[in-house]
C-alpha cells in the first residue's frame, strides 16, 4: 500500500439559524472499505492490516493538549 492515504472528516450540524451542533469526526484508510469514529480503532486496523509485530513499526496515536 505505497502511497496510503489516510483521512479526515469533521461534519458539524447547523440548524439554519447560526447555532452548531457538536462536530463529529470521521477517519478513511485507502483500500479499506471501513469508517472509523475513533482514531485509535483506527491505528489498530492499520498495525493490524500492515500486519505490524515489531512495535517499533507500529503507528501509535498521542494526544496532546497545549494549554493556551
């Protein structure tokens, strides 16, 4: 899978009167036809579809909050 491209979507529900919904993410891996919510299941099908035992290979998913 040379060249793999993941993605990203964020779909925000708007009423028509300038008041937002809650966003809710969604992730694509080319070649694979599953929707992800979380992008931890989603690195966890990735490892597990590149078939990643060295964890050294591994993708890993961090988050990190700067405080302002």
């Amino acid at each position: 899978m040379k060249g793999t491209v993941i993605q990203w979507e964020q779909i925000t529900k708007r009423d028509g009167h300038g008041k937002i919904g809650t966003p809710k993410n969604y992730y694509f891996i080319d070649g694979i036809s599953r929707e992800f919510t979380d992008i931890q299941v989603m690195c966890d099908c990735w490892n597990e579809v590149k078939n990643f035992d060295d964890p050294k290979s591994q993708i890993d998913y961090v988050k990190v909050i700067k405080p302002k």
